[in-house]
C-alpha cells in the first residue's frame, strides 16, 4: 500500500527535460511510482491522496550553502528555508563549526559561540540558550542532531575548530608544530570517518572573532591548507569549500594558485561564495571563473555560488553589519555610541569615510555606499517621526544635505538604532541579462543564503521560490524545467548525494508541491522568535501547498506539520565521490 498518492501533477522531475503529467505514489519514504494517466494506472491503494491538478511537483530543493548548525537545536525545521521548499542544507561552511571541542577546555564553547556571534551574526544569547553543547568530537555533534531534524543536513568540517581544539589560544596567530599538525589531520580523518563531508576553511579579512582578531584558519599557511585536502581526498564522497579575501570582488593570482592546489590536491570540487554580478563592473565574472579554468587543467574542479535574487540586507549604524567591513570603517563604527555620532558628525571624518568607501580597495562593498538610495525602516525618536518607507535623496534635497550627512542625523537622532534599507544598484537589465549569462556556465551554481546566519540583516532563504516566481511570471530568465534543475539536482550532482534531487521511482521522496501561478516569497520581516526572544529576518512562503521530506510531509500551506524526518547525511554512507578528473 503506498503511503500517499499525489494525483495529476505537473512534474518537473530535476533533469531539465519537459515537464510531463503523472501520479506519483510514496511509499517507505521514497519514490515509489511515477504513472503518467496516458500510459500508466496506478491500481495500488493508498492510505492518503490528493488531488495536484494545475500544481507543479518538483525535487525537494538543496541549498548549498547554509549555517543551520546551531539553529537546528532550536528549530528542527531550518526555517524559513524548509517553508520555501528546501529539503536538504550544507552546512558547516566558511571555516566555522560547532564541534570538534576540545574537552580539556569547557571555556572554548563560549569563545565558539562569542565567534559565532561575531562573524555569522547569530545571537549570542540564542546560541547559550538553545544548543545542548554537549559533544566533544564531530561525531558527537552529528549524532546529537540524528533522529531530531524536519530537513536532510550535510556538514564540513570547520578549519578554525581544528586549530583551536589542537592549538589552543594559539591557534590565533600562530603556525602549528609537526605534531600539532599531525594531530589536526588525526582529528580531521575521525570526524571524515564519522560522515562530515569535507573541509571549510576561510582566509577572509572580513572574518573576525569575538574579541576582534582575525579567525584561527586565516592564519594557515598553503602548507596546512594543502595537507588538510589532500586528507579530504582519502574519504569517500567529500568535498572542499573556501573563501579567501578575492570572493567579494576580484582573487588574486595567489588566491587562484591556492583555490587550484586545493581541489588537485584533494580530487574533489571545491566550492566558493559568493560570485557578485554587476554589470557596472564586466570584468570580475571572467576573472573570478578564471580559477574554474586553471583548476581543470590541474586536475581540479572549482565552483562559484551565485544567488539568483536580489537578496534584501539592512543595515544601522549601531550594531556590526557589512559597513563595518568597509576599509576604515570599523574603527569608526566600533567606537562607543556617544564618541560614534560625535565622529559620524565631523564632516571630515565623514568625507574620509566616504573617500574610503569609494576606493578600489572597498571591492564589492561599494554597492553599499549610494547613501541617497537607503530607503528608512524602524525609527525611534518624535524627530523622526514620519520618515519611514522614505528615501534618504528625497529627505536630503529637502533639508539642503548631502545624502549621508542626512542619513548620520536621522540615526544620530535614535542613537544610532536607525534601521536602513540600501536600495540594489544592480538591479537593472544589463545585469540580469550577465546574471542569465553567468548561470550556464559549467563553473557557476545556484545558491549563497547564509541562510541560519546573519539572522537580523538579511533574509536569503527564501531565493528558491523567490527565483522560480521570476521564472514564471516576472522576468523569465529561465524556463521552469531548467529553474529547477538549477535548484535540485545540479547541487545535489555537485555534492554526490545519492538518489536525492530528483523525481525518479526508486529515489527518496523529498518533493516540493507548488502553484505555479502563485509561487513567491513575502518580504522580509523582523520576528523575535528565537531563544531569549531575540530577533531575526523571516519571510513567508507563497504558493507552497506541501513540502516532503523523506516521504513525510513537513510542510502545509506554510505551516511546519511537526514531523522531523530529515536525516544527518553522512559522507560515503549518502554522498559518492564526485571525482574532478
């Protein structure tokens, strides 16, 4: 008896190929048949059906780049990704996990979660609050999510958790010993032999700990980072992901020798995030998929993610957000609030700034320094009183300022709680018309939410259904079969996940059920639902009927149902090695 029948569907099964009408039958968590009315009945009884008559079914989605590890404990349900239709998630990327913890030194989970806090944006008092911390090795952290999740979870291996559990303080800045390094690459195979799918590592100036200096992983010299590959390559369906300063703009020849040496010395693809388009800078797409080239001809693959959606970011000059990274903004904006407007208000601290923003050296973060577009959100004072929704040129040109000096007034006004909206500058057809281009190319995947990190300035889970409503009714990029190949079995093909990523019988049921005339993502909106109330960016789900995972349904008209029957994918036992050669 199958389990459940979902009857008259259009399907667009992940390959690509014309989408076709069927009854697709669940049964044991898995695909059980595909009948298509003109050919095939299916005469087995089910124990529950529907009627998906105008609904699209496609593969559950797979988000390739994510930071679910901690929330995970929290919300078994990786939400919002898991209400958009996002089935499986990465995890553990950017060099930056939850485990392995050295026992020996209980006070190395609070530096974890303080850099945790710090670099991904995620509440330090959820991150207290609402993990378990109670693993050591990786294994441990793996088997504490098993039997608890709504999703399917993939993890890496952070690079700055290896350093710290064998160096210890040291691994700030220093440079391991043989032995330390031995014991590294020890403690690196344990968590490979327990089912992490590879490595994570990150050399980005913008990555920095809670006490403000630079992660442990950027102090790697190419001799560790090389070793640490070459043990990725050892393991069965392992991959690599890398971020080095040159993602946010252009890499260095140093950058791409390192990226190519790394996936050769593995064998395996390496991936990295994220590759901006903008057609006001033409030159960084080809130089960027420069490394995807010299990593063929070495023997190696590497991969850009790239989102399909204009991904919504606010921004304050309160608290840390991606103004502080611009180059000699930090120390401006790190001062106390009070000594803060006092520089803010200096019109030759502000011109310096904006000198520095508009430098080559600011790379991708000059897209953030067209002051005039910030469009106002939250106010706090009787002297802002009227100025939400509204945008900072028109407010200026009122009042006789320059854009920015009217933007550091108004949040001077509410100490600096101000919430701002910059408007996209690339958010015009010769962009998209790149972006469209960029997404063919054999180098180039879908994907980059962050999604589980950064939780109160941005929202990117929701691009899947975001991009598929582009897709059908806004700027039509793409036809719908190729749409969802993008979002389903081209990362799951990346990642060599077995029998996930598409609609074949035999294959596990993760399926998203949708309208496709509706099909689309709300906006973002500020919510205090995590733990000790803390808050972060969600956004509804539109025109999703029903999310399966594992043959379960997790998702109904954008409520969780409360089943958790996703699976910890472990490396070798669910992934194939995807070989570069």
């Amino acid at each position: 008896m199958l389990d459940h029948l979902i009857k008259g569907a259009t399907v667009v099964d992940g390959t690509g190929t014309p989408s076709y009408t069927a009854d697709v039958g669940i049964r044991d968590g898995r695909i059980a048949v595909v009948a298509r009315p003109s050919t095939v009945t299916v005469t087995e009884e089910a124990r529950s059906s529907e009627d998906a008559t105008g609904l699209v079914l496609a593969p559950g989605f797979v988000d390739p780049h994510t930071h679910y590890d901690a929330q995970l404990f929290w919300d078994p349900y990786a939400t919002p990704s898991l209400n958009h239709g996002v089935t499986t998630v990465a995890g553990g990327n950017c060099g930056f996990t939850l485990a392995p913890l050295n026992p020996a030194r209980p006070a190395d989970a609070d530096y974890t979660r303080r850099m945790m806090s710090k670099v991904e944006g995620m509440s330090l008092v959820a991150l207290e609050e609402g993990a378990p911390w109670s693993w050591s090795s990786f294994g441990e952290y793996l088997d504490a999510l098993e039997g608890r999740i709504a999703v399917n979870a993939g993890f890496m291996v952070g690079h700055c958790a290896l350093r710290r559990y064998v160096m210890g303080e040291d691994a700030v800045g220093g440079q391991p010993t043989p032995a330390q390094l031995e014991r590294m690459l020890a403690l690196f195979h344990e968590a490979m032999a327990a089912g992490a799918w590879g490595l994570s590592t990150t050399q980005s100036a913008t990555h920095s700990d809670g006490d403000g200096q630079p992660v442990a992983s950027r102090h790697a010299a190419p001799a560790e980072l090389l070793a640490l590959s070459r043990a990725v390559g050892e393991h069965e369906g392992t991959q690599i992901e890398a971020i080095v300063a040159g993602c946010l703009d252009q890499f260095s020849d140093a950058e791409i020798e390192l990226l190519v040496g790394m996936s050769a010395a593995a064998g395996r693809p390496l991936n990295w995030n994220v590759l901006t388009i903008d057609a006001a800078v033409p030159e960084r797409v080809p130089r960027q998929l420069i490394a995807g080239e010299r990593a063929r001809e070495a023997g190696g693959r590497i991969v850009a993610l790239t989102m399909p959606i204009l991904t919504p970011m606010n921004m304050s000059l309160g608290t840390f957000c991606a103004l502080n990274l611009i180059p000699g903004w930090g120390d401006i904006l790190g001062l106390p609030v009070p000594e803060r407007i006092e520089k803010l208000r200096d019109p030759g601290v502000r011109a310096e700034m904006l000198r520095r923003a508009g430098s080559k050296e600011a790379g991708v973060f000059r897209r953030l320094t067209h002051f005039g577009r910030y469009v106002i959100g939250d106010t706090y004072s009787p002297a802002n009183e009227g100025l939400t929704g509204r945008v900072v040129q028109d407010i200026a040109a009122e009042r006789g300022q320059e854009p920015f000096a009217c933007l550091v007034e108004i949040c001077a006004n509410d100490q600096l709680r101000t919430v701002l909206w910059p408007m996209p500058t690339d958010n015009d057809p010769d962009s998209w018309a790149l972006r469209a281009e960029t997404w063919q190319h054999e180098d180039v995947l879908l994907g980059g939410s962050d999604a589980g990190a950064h939780l109160d300035r941005m929202c990117g889970a929701p691009y899947t259904t975001r991009f598929l409503g582009d897709c059908l009714r806004g700027r039509k990029l793409m036809g719908l079969e190729q749409a969802v190949k993008m979002l389903t079995d081209d990362p799951a093909q990346l990642f060599g996940l077995r029998e996930r990523g598409r609609i074949e019988e035999g294959w596990h049921a993760d399926l998203v059920l949708f309208d496709p005339e509706r099909i689309d993502a709300g906006k973002a909106t500020l919510v205090h639902d995590l733990p000790g109330d803390s808050p972060r960016l969600d956004s509804k789900a539109i025109g999703i009927n029903a999310v399966w995972v594992n043959g379960v349904e997790t998702i109904r008209e954008d409520v969780v149902t409360g089943a958790v029957p996703g699976t910890v994918l472990r490396s070798g036992r669910d992934t194939r090695t995807v070989s570069t050669k």
